[in-house]
C-alpha cells in the first residue's frame, strides 16, 4: 500500500454555472500527506476546502489533474477509494429516514462489522455523542446540532484507514467539540490518517501536525505549526497583569500600533510585529511606572499568521 494517505497534483475543479463565469474553486493544488497524521486544511470562507474534500472522497471529479487516496485513484479507483475512508461532509449525510440506531447498523454493516461488534460498537459512540436517549427517533426528526453528532459518530464505528472531516465541529458544545478532539488523537494513534477542515483556528493549532492555508483554490502556506510560525517573522503576543489596571492604558496600547490588543479587567493582551528586542522595549514601556503582576511573552497564535498570510495576498 502506498505510504502515502494522499497525493494531490495539479488539481483543478472549474465550475460553471450557466449564464454566469467559470469559478476555478480549486486552482492547480499538488500536495502529499503521509499516513497516520492529523492533516488541517485552512482558508477563509469560499477558498475551495469543501470542493477539494469533495474530489478526494469521489463525490465530484476533478477538472484536471489528479488525486490519489492511499495510492487508488480518485475517478479511475473511486469504489476502492470509498472503501478505505469514512467522511462527515458540510451538507447532511446521514439517512434520514432511519433512526439513529439503524444509521450507525448499516453504517457498520457497509463497512463489513460482524453483528456483535456493531451493536457493541454503536452502543458505545450512542453514549460517547450522548445520543442514547435518541436511539430509536429518526434522524429526520432531530435538530441540527444532533444530527451532525450522527454523523460524526458514525466514523468512529469503523477503522476506515483515512477519515474526512469539513468543518466537524460546527453546532457542537464546548464539552463534547473536547471529547472528539480526544478522540480523532486516539484514532491517529490506532494509524487512521485524518484530514480535516475548520475555520476554528485554535482547533487546529491545538489538533494538526500539518496545516495547508488556501485562499482562492491556491496554496498559501503549508507545514506544520513552527514552520508557519517561522513564516509570520516575528509575531509576538504579549500578556500583563497589573495591579489595577492604569489609567489611559487603550491609549498607551493604541499608541504601539499593535495588531491587535484587548483588556480584560486587569489584563492587557496585545500582538506585535516586530524584532524582538523592540518588543521587550514595548513591554518595559508598559510597565513603567507602574506595578506588573505578571509578564508573558509568547510566539505568535495561527490566527496571526492566518490574517498576516491573508492580507498579504490581499495586497499582491
Ligand atoms: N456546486 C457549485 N457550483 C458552482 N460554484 C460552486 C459550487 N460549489 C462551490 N462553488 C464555488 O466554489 C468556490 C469554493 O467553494 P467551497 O465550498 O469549496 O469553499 P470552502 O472553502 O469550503 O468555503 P466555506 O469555508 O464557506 O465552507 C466558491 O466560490 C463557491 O461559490
Ligand atoms: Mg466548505
């Protein structure tokens, strides 16, 4: 089998709508993922996530160029394809008409669970998704956000070798977005390789060995988390905590042209570019005359590194 879970080049999809000009959602990508890894797929609304994951789970042809899954084919060895992964897309996919119980049974039985295992199985992700109580309603009849943990349930029933998620954690709470975090972690290290796409950036930081950032259908940026941060050169986040908070402070932050900066009671945060003896200049200027609690200086989050990427391409 491949060592690779996907291998992208020169991928296309051009939509046209009659009447109306060609879109190219996704505009000549090439990249590879290796197996057993935790994949983020960034980029701001319409940059061409979902009409990817669409090509590389069979659901729509490419225009031009070529993906592979696990060495198949997407168009030439789609069937094989569909065999080996599991995928929770943007619109509902799940069968409406069955109850929650059955989705997860012929779910199980597609995918060649004996019986036993299955029922086991499902019992233990219906309690996992808290959706025991739903058991027996039909999936039609529930409300959004039950439906998607449906969905989501679903790709922790079988041990598909490649798991596609877009944007999996929308409608869900806090409490359960943790446990499915924890979860797909757990599913990586059983060797399952799992691509996904969200517009929570702390998710991903938190979640993906390796991040590609798309705007436009093209590349923007591509690697793991110290490598994007590398790329922001010199984003540094800065948090204090005074004694009370001093007078004038918004103007004193506002006057360091900072990216961004809150106040939260007796916390400031702000975000820099700049050297990083300058930034110690800035905090020591904060901090004078006046009584600090608490300093600390971080790199910079992926979400300065999303905005700084993306305005930088807004400009080009
Ligand atoms: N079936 C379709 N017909 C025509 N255009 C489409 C179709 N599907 C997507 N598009 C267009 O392709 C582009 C990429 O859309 P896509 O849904 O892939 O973006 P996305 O990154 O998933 O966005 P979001 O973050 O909003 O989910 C958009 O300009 C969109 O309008
Ligand atoms: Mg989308």
């Amino acid at each position: 089998m491949s060592e690779f879970a996907l291998e992208v080049e020169k991928l296309v999809k051009v939509y046209a709508p009659r009447g109306k000009p060609a879109i190219r959602a996704v505009d000549g990508l090439s990249f590879s993922v290796p197996r057993g890894i935790i994949f983020g797929l960034l980029g701001p609304n319409g940059a061409g996530k979902s009409t990817l994951l669409r090509m590389l789970t069979t659901l729509t042809q490419p225009s031009e160029g070529s993906a592979r899954v696990l060495g198949f084919d997407v168009v030439r060895k789609a069937l094989e394809v569909r065999r080996r992964i599991a995928s929770v897309i943007q619109e509902t996919a799940a069968e409406l008409f069955l109850s929650v119980r059955d989705n997860f049974l012929t779910y199980a039985k597609f995918h060649g669970l004996e019986r036993t295992t299955a029922l086991r199985r499902s019992a233990a992700v219906m309690e996992t998704f808290q959706l025991t109580e739903e058991a027996d309603r039909k999936v039609q009849d529930l409300s959004g956000g039950f439906r998607r943990r449906v969905q989501v349930a679903k790709v922790f029933l079988a041990e598909t070798p490649v798991l596609f998620l877009d944007e999996y954690s929308t409608g869900m709470d806090a409490i359960l977005k943790r446990q499915v975090m924890s979860l797909l972690r757990a599913e990586t290290q059983k060797g399952r390789t799992i691509i996904l796409t969200t517009q929570v950036l702390s998710e991903a930081e938190e979640l993906c060995d390796d991040i590609l950032i798309l705007n436009k259908g093209k590349q923007v940026a591509r690697g793991d988390l110290n490598t994007l941060k590398l790329l922001s050169q010199g984003v540094y986040e800065v948090a204090m905590t005074f004694d009370r908070l001093p007078e004038g402070i918004a103007a004193d932050l506002q006057a360091l042209v900072p990216l961004r900066y809150s106040v939260d009671q007796n916390t400031i945060e702000i975000a820099f570019k700049a050297e990083e003896a300058r930034v110690l200049e800035m905090v020591s200027e904060l901090a004078r005359n006046r009584r600090v609690v608490h300093v600390e200086v971080r790199g910079a989050s992926l979400e300065d590194i999303f905005v700084e990427l993306m305005q930088g391409r807004e400009a080009q």
